[in-house]
C-alpha cells in the first residue's frame, strides 16, 4: 500500500516533469521573447523607450489572442552596453527564460559580439537599434536578423543631403568605437562617389570621443578652429545632448558651418534638450512619428502616446516593429519553431508604423525607408520637430547583397 | 592664440571639477584610510539633488547650497552604520562596502528620477558668454576656473589656521597619537567623510548645469580622480590640485594634439609616475 503510493507520486512527478520541461506542444505554453537592451549607465533612456514599444506591442498580438493561439511572455536584461554582459544575457534568455527568440541589442559593439554566437545557439535573433553593417555583412548568419536601418542605409541618406550643400571640406564629431569610425568611413565613400572633390579632414583632425566622455569642450574647440566647414555628428545618446549644449554654449552653431547630426532626431535627446536643440540643424533618425500617414503608423502614435505620455522615439518602434514581424512570420509559417521562424523572417513583407519593410533574405537586412529632416520649433509639439522632412525610400539607401560582404550559410 | 586659450580654459574647467572630486577621496583616505568607491556616485547624487532644488524652486544657488549638505547627511549615515563596523578589518571589506554602495546608488537615482537625461540650466548671471579674441567661450565655464582655485584656497586656509582643520591633519598623520591626546577620532570620522562628501556634491552641482545629469555619470569622474590622487599622492593637498590641473590639461590639449593616443595619456602618466615616484608627485616619505 505504502510502495504504491510512493509509486503513485513518482509517476505524477516525472509527468509533471515531462509536462514542464520537455513538453513544448502543450496549446497554453506561452510564446518567450527575451529583450536585451542598455538599461543602466548613460544611454539607458534608449532601453527605457524600447521596453515600452515592446510591451506596447506584446499587449496588441496578446489582445488579438496571442501568436497562433498562445500568449506572448516578455522577459527584459540589461546589457549594459558591454559586449561580454550582451553575450552572458543572451545566453541567460536562452537557457534560463527559455526565450523562442531574442531581441534588441543598441551597441553596435554588443551586436557584433553577439550575432556569431546566435549560429551556437541556434536562436534566432531581431536586432531593433544597433546599426554596424558587420551583423549583415561579414558576420551575417542564418540566425540573425535586423528590422531597423544600418549605418550604410543611414549614411547613405546623411551623403545624399551632403551632396547638396555647399561644404568644402567635411569632419566628424563622433564616438570613438566601431560606430562612430565606420559612419564616417561610409560617409566618405558614398559622399564622394556623389561629389568626387569633397575633402575630408584626415584622422588626426578630426574628433573621436570616447563613450565615458562627458566634458566635450576639447573636442568642440578642435572642430572649431579646424578648416573644415562641414561637420557629420554620429555621436548619440548622452554624448550627444552633452555635445549640443556645451556646443550651444561655446557658439559653435553660429551658421559658419553646415551640420548633420546621424541620430539627431532620437526623441530620448529631444526631450531631454528641448529648445536648447538648435533649429536648422539637419538630423536623421530611423523612425520619426510625423513622417508617415499611414493608418498603421497613426495607430501606433496615439496608442503610445495615450499609454505613455510621450512619442514613440525610433527606439521604441524597432522594438515594436521585431515583436510585430516575429508574430507575422509565425502566422506565415504557422509555426513558433526556432528553425522554421528563420524561415518565415526570411523575405518577410510586413507593414509598420515606418512604412512597408522587407526583410532581405540573402543577408537578413530589412529594406526600409528612411528619414532626415531639419530641427524646427513647433508650438504644437514640447520638443523640437523635422521641418522639413525629407523621406528616402529603402530601396535607394540600402546597398546592394554584393556589397555587404554577407555570405549567408 | 585663440585655440590655446580655448584649450587652456577647457582643461582647467575640468581640471577644477576633478579637483573638487580629488579632493574629498584624497582626504577621506588620508585621515580615515578609506578608499571610497562610491565617491563618484555621491557627486552623482549632488547633481540630482541639485536639479531636484532647481525643479522646486527654479534657482540653481539654492540647489548649490542646499543639495550638498543633504548628500553630507545621507554620507554621515553611511559612514556611521555601514563603514564604522568594518574599520581595523581587512581593507577588502570596505572596498567590497563601498563598491556596493557605488550600484546602490547609481540604481537609486534611477528607481526615483528615472533613466533619462536631465538639463539643469546654469544661473542667468552666468548663462552667457564673453569674447575671447575672435572666439565667444561659455562665462560657465571661465565660473568654474576661477572658483576652483578659490576653494581650494579656502581648504588650505581651513587645514592651516583652524582647530578643526589641524585636528583633522594630526589625525591623518598619527591616528593613535592624536587619539592619545583627547581628540574624538570617531566624531572626527563622520566628519570628515561627510565632508569630503560635501565636496563630491558641491563638484555634482557645479557639474550639472554643463552637462547632462543622468544615472552613471559618476563613473568616468571617479576613474579620473582615483588618477589623480595616485599622481598626487595618497593624501596630499597640494597633490589633488596639481593632479587634477595635469589631467585635465592633458584632456584638452592631447585631443588636439595627440588624438589617436590621448585615452591612453592619464593612464601613461599614472603608469610613468608609479614607476618613478611611487608615492606621487606630493606624496610623504614614510
């Protein structure tokens, strides 16, 4: 009698084991998305934002009953921008969250240490924020992939711009790390296949700032009293409010030199600088909430703003928009599978608040548009707004797969 | 000419912020033998407050003058119920106590202001900017220059001509005697960490109207600073300010200079002065 009720008690635990751990087909088992985004240190506002797209996004698939009948679970992990905590929080959702897929990821350094080790663990990855065209190029694998606009597609927009202005020769203010390096190597290249006599100030003269860097006035000083009367700012986050009112302070928008600011249109430096952003300045984003009239995109402003008090910024649509594009690549293949979800990312189409994308299947780079405008003051809105704006579409930005170096296995 | 003079007062802007962090860390070590971690974060927690004073009240003076003494108060309760209990016990201890208290911090500011960036505006007296040849440079800025000699002014002669500054140098020079011949070491103590935090938060306040104030941002200044107390020396005076005015020089002219090197040039420097001088520049044989 004893003997069976121990028996009895083994087997309601293996099953329940079973149940727990291995199961997987089970019809209420909730779909993991594991998020990994800055959320401590200077550029933690960029996480703050994305979380909110995310979970804005999560409670619309989970209002309409889910992804193919099962809820949608978030679990959120700090990288901390460091690529070796990216690595370790990765692994976390994998292992311990159990995540079916991860995204995220703002550093381009994180990115870079992160999407090799995606082929080991066998997961597929939606990269939202980080730009260094290395994760869809030489780095690109089956398992990677990116909805938001890399710095070629970017850049490509900031040289169009370029071209038309009457700068003879240009430097960069940016951050001294891969990011800030390769948006000013692609500027050159793309600026001067446009405009074959631009000059460029060489690498000693212009100014690489380091990321911890808070007091920029050296860095503004040198720009200043540099030939150079263009200035390609790829600075962002922290840096970048830092540099534009220490710059604001020492005149250095005094009209004696045109600039164009790469992430200048993020909403978390608006809001934080509010009219001390200059007017005039060209700026570029990857998503800015007045630049499209769609229906999907009004949706998507008011729902965030209702919710949260604030407009969307690109950060928190390219959270939005993976959650989104995961959901409709497992209603393509009616599947949440981590292998057959690779299959349905590759050559989705789906519309988003920024328009129609297309995510690339040689090399999991989504095609989409793109956007820069200049900082104008607009008693409707408490932050500065792009006016006017100037939309470029993905198919003229994004470079051709043959030249993205990816060779996809 | 005019880039120079620019260079010039960029790093001494700096280099008097520095010195204001240096300051604190390099006297809490010289008379209690504390290496304070979370210094870096106390100045955080000076600019918060500051901008939290400027919020209420719309006055960056009162958030100047009141914002420090409360980050004094919250460095008096550290100092009495955590750091007390682990004096005399192995260095690592307080090391570890304060780390911690870095993460601490730095997560509070966040759970109570949130992760995005502030902007405090400088006072209207000095929001403007005067000419310097052909060249406009924040009036600031060239504040920050000239008040940093004036404290460290005011330190000196508080070390040199009153009681409590002389108390606070016999007990940096022999703990025991000075506990011999009546003086209440443990008061004294509290007072001088909560001094030194005082100083970390006055540096925060005068931070924050030229740059932004969000979570972290005591994380490149302590790094700085623990640069220049070694340069210095452990404990010197005259130390902290000839360090901090290096270091800061050092920032401004090698980003025009040296630009592929000048990351490296503090760390060089604290590798070159090690070697040679291993107590420091102004450091005490022993």
């Amino acid at each position: 009698m004893r003997k069976e009720g121990l028996l009895r008690v083994l087997v309601l635990l293996v099953v329940s084991l079973f149940f727990f751990a291995g199961g997987g087909q089970a019809a209420d088992k909730p779909v993991k998305i594991g998020f990994a985004y800055i959320m401590s240190g200077p550029f933690a506002t960029y996480g703050q934002f994305a979380k909110q797209g995310a979970e804005l996004a999560i409670e619309e698939v989970n209002a309409k009953g889910g992804i193919l009948g099962r809820k949608v679970e978030a679990y959120f992990e700090d990288t901390a921008g460091k690529p070796d905590v990216g690595i370790r929080v990765i692994r976390k959702h994998v292992f311990e969250n159990g995540a079916d897929v991860v995204m995220g990821i703002d550093s381009s350094g994180v990115a870079a240490a992160v999407a090799p080790v995606m082929t080991e663990l066998k997961t597929p990855l939606i990269i939202t924020h980080a730009a260094t065209p290395d994760v869809t190029g030489s780095k690109c694998n089956r398992y990677t992939f990116r909805v938001s606009l890399n710095i070629n597609q970017n850049i490509a927009m900031a040289a169009a711009i370029a071209a038309d202005m009457k700068v003879k020769t240009w430097t960069t203010a940016g951050p001294d790390y891969s990011f800030g390096h390769q948006s000013w190597e692609y500027f050159q290249t793309y600026l001067s296949r446009k405009k074959p006599d631009a000059v460029f100030l060489p690498q000693a003269e212009v100014a690489f700032s380091p990321a911890a860097t808070t007091d920029f006035s050296s860095y503004i000083t040198k720009i200043m009293n540099s030939k150079a009367d263009g200035v390609l700012i790829s600075l962002w986050g922290g840096n970048l409010i830092d540099f534009v009112r220490q710059a604001v302070d020492m005149g250095f928008f005094d009209g004696k030199r045109e600039i164009l600011m790469t992430l200048g249109a993020a909403t978390e430096v608006l809001y934080a600088l509010k009219e001390k952003m200059p007017t005039g300045i060209w700026v570029g984003t990857r998503y800015w909430f007045l630049a499209n009239d769609t229906p999907v995109n009004k949706a998507f402003v008011d729902a965030y703003v209702k919710r949260y008090n604030v407009y969307p910024s690109y950060n928190a649509h390219g959270a939005y928009a993976a959650v989104k594009a995961y959901a409709a690549a497992a209603e393509k293949v009616k599947a949440v599978d981590k292998e057959k979800i690779v299959e349905g990312l590759r050559g989705l189409s789906l519309e988003l608040p920024v328009g129609k994308i297309t995510i690339r299947p040689e090399d999991h780079q989504a095609v989409t548009d793109g956007v820069w405008g200049k900082t104008a003051a607009d008693p409707k809105y408490p932050i500065r707004v792009l006016q006017p704006i100037r939309k470029f579409t993905g198919a003229e930005i994004t470079p051709p797969v043959a030249e993205t170096g990816c060779k996809m296995n | 000419m005019d880039a120079f003079l620019a260079n010039l007062f960029n790093g001494l802007s700096w280099g008097m912020l520095l010195f204001l962090i240096s300051i604190g860390l390099t006297i809490i070590f010289g008379v209690m033998g504390v290496l304070n971690f979370a210094h870096g974060s106390l100045f955080m927690l000076g600019a918060y407050l500051c901008m939290q004073f400027v919020r209420w009240t719309g006055s960056f003076w009162t958030g100047l003058l009141l914002g420090p003494p409360l980050v004094a108060a919250v460095a008096v309760a550290i100092e009495r119920f955590f750091l007390r209990p682990l004096y005399g016990r192995d260095v690592s201890l307080q090391l570890l106590l304060t780390f911690g208290l870095m993460l601490f911090l730095d997560d509070g500011v966040r759970l109570i202001w949130g992760a995005a960036y502030h902007v405090v505006q400088p006072p209207d007296a000095l929001s403007g900017s005067v000419a310097i040849f052909s060249q406009s440079y924040p009036l600031y800025r060239l504040f920050l220059v000239v008040l940093g000699p004036l404290v460290g002014l005011a330190l000196w002669a508080f070390f040199s001509f009153t009681l409590w500054g002389k108390l606070l140098r016999a007990a940096a020079m022999d703990r025991q005697m000075a506990e011999i011949v009546g003086v209440r070491v443990p008061v004294l103590f509290t007072a001088v960490f909560a001094f030194g935090a005082w100083l970390a938060a006055v540096g925060g306040a005068l931070a924050a109207p030229h740059q932004s104030v969000g979570p972290a941002m005591g994380e490149r200044i302590i790094i700085e600073s623990f640069i220049v107390v070694v340069i210095g020396g452990m404990g010197s005076f005259p130390g902290a300010f000839v360090g901090a005015l290096i270091l800061g020089l050092l920032n401004s002219f090698g980003t025009t200079f040296f630009p592929q090197v000048q990351m490296a040039l503090p760390y060089i420097l604290l590798a070159a002065i090690l070697l040679t001088r291993p107590r420091g520049l102004f450091g005490a044989e022993s």
